[in-house]
C-alpha cells in the first residue's frame, strides 16, 4: 500500500457520515476500529517514515483536520462525564504530563488534560494533544512512575500519527471492500442476463408465457445475486478487519509501549515501572480473547516485550533511547 512519498497535510474529502464516526465514542475506542469511513480517490496519497517509531505509514489524512473534528468528541466527553478539580489527580496528572512531553520533544505544543471521576481503568489520547484519564486508572497505578507509564503511551500515540494511519486504514480499507463487492455484483448481475439472453437468441417469437417465465428467473437470478454480494461484502469486511484493521491496532499498542518507556527514561522516571503496570494488569485481566481476534496486545507480552526493551535500551549505553526498534531475535 506506500509506494510512494505523501505529504502529512494532504486532505481527505470527509463527509457527514465520517464526522459522526469519529464521535467521542469511537476516538475513545481507538479511532476508527469499526465502521465504515468513505474518501474520494483523488485524495488518496501515499507513504512516509515516522521519525519515532521509524516505520512507515500510509496516511490520507493531517492531524489538523483529525483535531478539528476532536474538538467537538472532546467537549462533549468531558460534557457527558463528570471530570475532577481535585489537584490531587488533576495537579498531578498535568505535572506528570508536562514531563513526559517534554521527553518527548513536544513541551512546545499545547496539551490539554483531564480526569474523569468515574473508576475505570482506563486513558485515551484524542487528536490534537488531548488526553484524559480516569480516577480508576490513577487510582490502580502505584506509583507516579506508573502514572508516566500510562502517559508516555497515550503520548506514543501523539507521536507515531496512530490515529491518521487508523483512519487512513480505514478508509482505504472501505473503498477496497466497495470496490471488490461492487465488481463480484456486476458479474453475478452479467450472468443472470446472459442466461435470459441465451433463452431467446436467435428467436423472432417468444410465447408470452415462456417469456413470463424467462422474466421470473430472471428476477430470481438477480435477487440471489444480491444475496450473495451482500455475503461478499460481510466476508469482506471481515477478511479486511482480521487481517489489516486489528494487527495494525496491536501494532500501535505495542509501539506506544515501547515509546512511553523511552519518554519515561528521557523525562526521568524510572521505565522499569511500566513493567511492573503490566504486570499487575495481566493479574486483574485473566479472561481474554484470543490475540489475534483483540486490538490489544496480551498484557503479559506487553510486560516481557517492554522488560526485553529496556534492557536492550540499557545494553546500548550512550547510544541507547533513541529508536523503539530491536533486534529481529529479541
């Protein structure tokens, strides 16, 4: 899918349908883990190597658009969910949070904060720097170096443009599964004609009910061809989500990883502490699905994966924290 180089600002034709898709429920849920998102060909674009996670991604879509159409998912998160003033989370989660971004080299950007009371466990990242934790989640962390630990990959995806390659992925994947179901039902439509074609080749004379009879298969032939095209789409669909939609978001969840650790080592904190976070993760978190059907890494791979990481970063001495990349036998 990169085959050539793109420029981050091109713009995708977005239209009413896509804004409502990326409403504060789906960018909560990874933006555009399901549903369907449309963009006009023209604005397909290509590849470009992000500097901090050194992969390369296909994007049709800037942050800046992605942030216009957060703003409003923003607002009305924080309108429909009571947040907390309470300096005991709200204080500490910006101090937190301005570490981290400056270990990451974004202390120059505006960041906007916010902790929702409520006792989930859990912390979103929207475009445009927006990141919200909940008390639950801050509540199950320790330490503040667990909190960092939490911060850094909500910032991990700031950095590695996570949200514009979902997006992007999406689209492209919507626009592949069209094009494929729309080709499958010419042809079924094209064989259902030519069966009624071949019945009266050659003929000057049709009895009328012979002819009524051809007009019956006929419709038959086509409502079995819709039938099965909207099969083809489902299978599709699902063929497309398995094998692209669902690796890429455990791909981003395992870069933002490996990024929140470097961001933790670079603003102070000690990256060992994500380890820890995991751990205890995986202990709360024994009923899972099975890997490859989740949009989320095993909390138990995230652990060994990070763990494996820091040491590897630590092996390096002065060379190491400057790339998330590691040995293909690590």
């Amino acid at each position: 899918m990169c085959t050539h180089d793109h420029h981050d600002d091109q713009n995708a034709v977005i239209d009413k349908d896509t804004k409502e898709m990326l409403s504060r429920r789906h960018m909560v849920q990874a933006l555009a883990a399901g549903g369907a998102l449309t963009v006009t060909a023209p604005a397909l674009s290509g590849c470009a190597t992000n500097a901090e996670t050194g992969s390369k991604q296909f994007l049709l879509i800037g942050d800046g658009q992605l942030g216009q159409m957060a703003a409003s998912s923003w607002a009305e998160a924080k309108q429909k969910t009571p947040t907390s003033t309470d300096p005991r989370y709200l204080g500490r989660l910006k101090t937190i949070g301005s570490r981290i971004a400056r270990g990451a080299n974004k202390s120059n950007e505006q960041w906007d904060y916010a902790v929702f009371d409520t006792d989930t466990k859990n912390a979103f990242v929207l475009p445009g720097n927006r990141v919200g934790f909940y008390k639950g989640m801050m509540d199950f962390a320790e330490t503040d170096d667990q909190i960092a630990a939490v911060m850094g990959h909500e910032v991990g995806h700031v950095t590695g443009k996570h949200a514009a390659e979902r997006v992007s992925q999406q689209l492209a994947g919507q626009l592949a599964v069209t094009g494929g179901t729309a080709l499958a039902g010419s042809q079924l439509a094209k064989k259902c004609r030519s069966r009624g074609e071949a019945r009266i080749a050659g003929r000057t004379q049709v009895p009328r009910n012979e002819l009524y009879a051809i007009q019956r298969e006929y419709q038959q032939c086509m409502s079995g061809a819709h039938s099965k095209t909207k099969m083809l789409n489902a299978a599709l669909g699902m063929g497309f989500t398995v094998g692209v939609i669902l690796p890429y978001s455990r791909k981003h969840e395992s870069q933002s990883d490996l990024l929140g650790a470097k961001y933790m080592h670079k603003a102070g904190y000690n990256p060992y502490e994500s380890v820890k976070l995991w751990e205890k993760m995986a202990e709360k978190n024994t009923r899972r699905q099975p890997e490859f059907l989740s949009t989320h890494p095993d909390p138990s791979r995230r652990a060994r994966d990070l763990y494996n990481y820091i040491k590897y970063q630590e092996k390096l001495g002065s060379q190491g924290w400057e790339s998330i990349r590691m040995p293909k036998n690590s």
